[in-house]
C-alpha cells in the first residue's frame, strides 16, 4: 500500500479488497481442495502437488509495512529465562550465518535454491533460553500477522531471520527488513516483517491457522488445510 491510497476511499477499497481475498482463501481452505493444476505427487526435492517457479510471487495480506531499520526492533519473549530485544545494529552484531533452501508455498509453487542471510534461529534460542514449559513459538509481523510453530520446527538448523536474499538486502515486499525463513513448512509459516518471536506454553493457531490452515504444515505430507 502506497501513501497516496491512504485516503478514505483508499482504505475502504483496500480493506474490500482484503476481505475478499481472505475469504476466498478461507473458502478454499474449507473446501479442502488442492490448487488448480498441481500434480497429484512428484517425486523427489519437489513435495506432492507443487509446481515449480523461477520467480518468487509475493504474498501477504495486502499491506506493506514500512519499518526503517533505524526504528526497528526485534523483541524476543515470553517462556523464555533472558527476554531480549534488538535494535538493528544490535542484530548486525550478531554472528551472521547463510543458508540455501527451498520455498513450498501453499498455493502449490516451489522455489529452489533461496540463498538467504541473517541469524540463526539456534543463535536466539541459545541466547533467550526456553523455560522446560515452552513448547510453541508464535511470530509476529508489523502487519499484524501471526503464525505459529511447534518450537523444535523453530529449533532446527536451516531456520533464520533473514535480513538478506541472494546477497542484497530483503526486499520489503518480501518481508523486509527481516522475515523468518523457516524452510521446513509451508511458507506460511515463515513471518514478514517480524517483530516480535513469543514462547509460548500453550499453542496459539495465528493468522491462516484460525481460518483453515493446517497448523502444522508439512509440505512433505501435504497438511494444506484443515
Ligand atoms: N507478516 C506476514 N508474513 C507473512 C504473510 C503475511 O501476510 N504477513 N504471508 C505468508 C504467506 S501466506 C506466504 S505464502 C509467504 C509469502 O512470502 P513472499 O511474499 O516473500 O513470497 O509469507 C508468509 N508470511
Ligand atoms: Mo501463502
């Protein structure tokens, strides 16, 4: 969304739009079907029912949030003995790690070979410490979006926040300045523009998970909808 649609009638239209698309989603989502044109199972890198792209098609609930590095922050908390909170600097200063990955988006395209920077989810979990309780991890955007994950899909070796995609800075369209890439699930699960990494006892199904969406989402195994 750019600032010259925030007029009145800009929002109403937006917002219309928004709705609609979310609902057509969560049609989708409750009718259980598998996306148009998806094969029935490939064998292999590529998970049953997803085709390949060489692009990579931006998704999200329509806004883009603008957050400049100099105001943002990551804050890290709940279940956790070391709450933290990061400013940008602060963030750059941790070690920083690469990782090549594949995409599996739930509307069936895949993108291989995603070469991302940032820091490592391990990095985090090591520094914050999770409570014997802490069994979820909810993410949060500045979009208000949330999705949830079971904390040893966070607690793995390819998953991190990104702050860079094939050597440039993460586009904001893509989440920038710093999404989590959690490679494993659907990309659903991998928040843009994350603020906020919350431990939680207790699961909390966020966005998509309380309108349909599996809430797990193995790709491997096809947890589309539930
Ligand atoms: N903050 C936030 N993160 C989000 C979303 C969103 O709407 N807001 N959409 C999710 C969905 S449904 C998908 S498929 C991927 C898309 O990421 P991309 O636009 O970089 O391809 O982001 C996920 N992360
Ligand atoms: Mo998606």
């Amino acid at each position: 969304m750019s600032d010259d649609t925030r007029g009145t009638q800009g929002v109403t239209l937006l917002g219309k739009l928004r709705e609609k698309l979310i609902a057509r989603k969560t049609d989708w989502a409750k009718a259980r079907r598998r996306p148009d044109g998806a094969a029935a199972s490939v064998a292999g890198r590529l998970p049953p029912g997803q085709r390949l792209v060489k692009t990579w098609p931006v998704l999200d609930l329509g806004i883009t949030p603008d957050t400049p590095q100099a105001a943002w922050r990551l804050k890290v908390d709940g279940r956790v003995a070391h709450p933290l909170e990061w400013d940008w600097p602060t963030f750059l200063a941790q070690p920083q790690t690469a990782r090549v990955n594949d995409i599996h988006c739930v509307t069936a395209w895949s993108r291989y070979d995603n070469h991302w920077q940032g820091v490592a989810a391990r990095h985090v979990i090591a520094l914050v410490q999770p409570l014997a309780d802490a069994k979820h991890v909810v993410f949060h955007g500045h979009d208000g979006y949330t999705t949830n994950v079971a904390l040893a899909y966070f607690d793995s070796d390819d998953v991190l926040i990104a702050h860079g995609w094939e050597g440039q800075p993460l586009a904001r369209a893509h989440g920038g300045p710093a999404r989590i890439v959690l490679p494993r699930l659907y990309f659903w699960k991998s928040a843009k523009w994350v603020r906020r990494i919350e431990f939680v006892a207790a699961d909390h199904p966020g966005f998509w998970e309380t309108r349909g969406y599996h809430n797990r989402g193995d790709p491997w195994t096809e947890e589309r909808y539930d």
